[in-house]
C-alpha cells in the first residue's frame, strides 16, 4: 500500500492512509487527474479488491424544487473499520449465516458515544443513531416513518442521552433506470445487495404514494452493503432550521412511466 500512495502522491485530489494498518487506503480525485487511470491500473495489476463512489453536483434550484433526499450519514467509525456495534458489545443473533443482513439484533444499542461529538445523526452501520435533541425535533414535527429505541454508552459514561432510530418504512425495488455497478451478488431470502451506486436514487413515480418523511431502500447497496436513507424536503428543511447537520442531500429522482 506504502508504495501506491508514493506514485499517485500529489496526482490525485487527496489520499487518507489512517487505515493503512487494516490494509485499506482512501482516495478522493477527479476523473480527469493523471493519478486516476494510473491508480486503476495498478489495482487490476495486483489484484487488489475496491470501491468507489461518484458524486454529482446540483444547482440551488434543482435541490429546492425536489421533494425527497438520498442523505449521506455521518459515520464516524469509516477509518476504524473493525469497530462496529457488535465490537461494542450489541448482542445479535445469526438466522442464517450465509448473509450479514441475517443478523438480529436483540440488545440495546451500545456504541463509544463519544464518537458522536457535536453531530446529532449519525450511523454505526446499519443502525442510526440519534442525540435526543434530534429526537425531539424529529417528534415535535411529526416526522413519519421511524421509531426510537433506547442506546447507551458502551462504558456507560454519562455523556448526554442517545437513540437508536429505526427507520421503518421500506421502500419498493429502484427503478431499472438506476445505475447499479454490481460488484459481488448477494441474495438471500431476505435482501439484495453487492451493487455500488452510479447515478443518483431513481423511483418510478407510482412510488410517490409510498414515501414518508424517512425511508430506506430496499437494496442494501455501496462499500457498506447498506440500506440508504431517503428522506423529505420537510426533513431536510427542519434539520437545516435545528443544525443537525449530515454529509450531504442528493435529490431521489421519480420517473413517469409513459
């Protein structure tokens, strides 16, 4: 890993190598910096497994006049990769273990909450995680379609009160006109996963009827295998107003079938 960081030093936008003792290295650029093709080049030559995500950027106009939200989560355990909810001491049970999807929690939540800083909504994959002001504002708006369970320091510290947010509205399959890289193929009787996202969120417009303010897909999709966060223009407007602030809004675009 040392030395494909030394090549594509200062030929790439940025590259974060706090994860280089899991054997994991992170890197931003653009399509057009030299670093790109020749990173490439050497993750098929040495065989080396990847992910990588596009982003797309909107006018102020655009993310005004769109009615639900794809949001990206903080997740502040992404360069400590083995710390997930289960290393902090979360019970599950396996139903079947061919497939991560078949695990069942069946504990409180616990999780380093420290972690959380100033951040009221972030994620320990797959779970959400709430500061109880955020609970509060996403219930005194009468936000739809979640619920909340209790969570707790895994060193049972006092260092403010935390939830776990279940989303629980599911929405139907992504339109075909979604970009999907698949990457592996994971399907069991209960998901689908192993596919990277290559254009924004597409529904068909039949499927309006069955949004709420917070829903996640079916598909269990990018690095983490995870089920993405849909939200409504009336969260994103009531975040902004409360700063709860999160990685960034895409707009979750409806197709009109003719």
């Amino acid at each position: 890993m040392n030395d494909i960081i030394e090549k594509i030093n200062g030929k790439v936008d940025e590259i974060s190598s706090r994860t280089i003792a899991y054997g994991l290295i992170t890197v931003k650029t653009n399509e057009a910096r030299e670093g790109y093709q020749e990173l490439l080049k050497m993750l098929e030559e040495r065989n080396l497994e990847y992910t990588f995500a596009e982003g797309r950027k909107y006018t102020k106009k655009e993310m005004d006049s769109s009615y639900f939200f794809h949001v990206n989560v903080p997740f502040p355990w992404e360069h400590e990769p083995l710390k997930n909810a289960a290393y902090y001491g979360t019970v599950y049970e396996t139903l079947e273990v061919d497939c991560e999807c078949q695990l069942q929690q069946i504990s409180e939540l616990r999780l380093d909450v420290k972690k959380m800083k100033k951040s009221h909504l972030i994620t320990i994959y797959p779970q959400l995680i709430v500061t109880e002001h955020a609970k509060n504002i996403i219930i005194q708006n009468e936000l739809t379609g979640c619920e909340f369970l209790p969570a707790n320091d895994y060193k049972e510290r006092e260092l403010g009160q935390v939830f776990e947010m279940r989303v629980i509205n599911i929405l139907p399959l992504l339109s075909e006109r979604t970009r999907l890289e698949k990457v592996k193929l994971k399907h069991c009787s209960r998901c689908i996963a192993g596919a990277v996202l290559r254009s924004e969120l597409i529904y068909e417009k039949a499927d309006l009827k069955l949004v709420l303010d917070f829903n996640l897909t079916t598909e269990r999709l990018n690095a983490y295998d995870a089920r993405q966060l849909v939200v409504s223009k009336k969260v994103r407007d009531v975040f902004n107003e409360n700063k709860i602030k999160v990685y960034g809004y895409e707009p979750v675009a409806f197709h009109e079938t003719c």
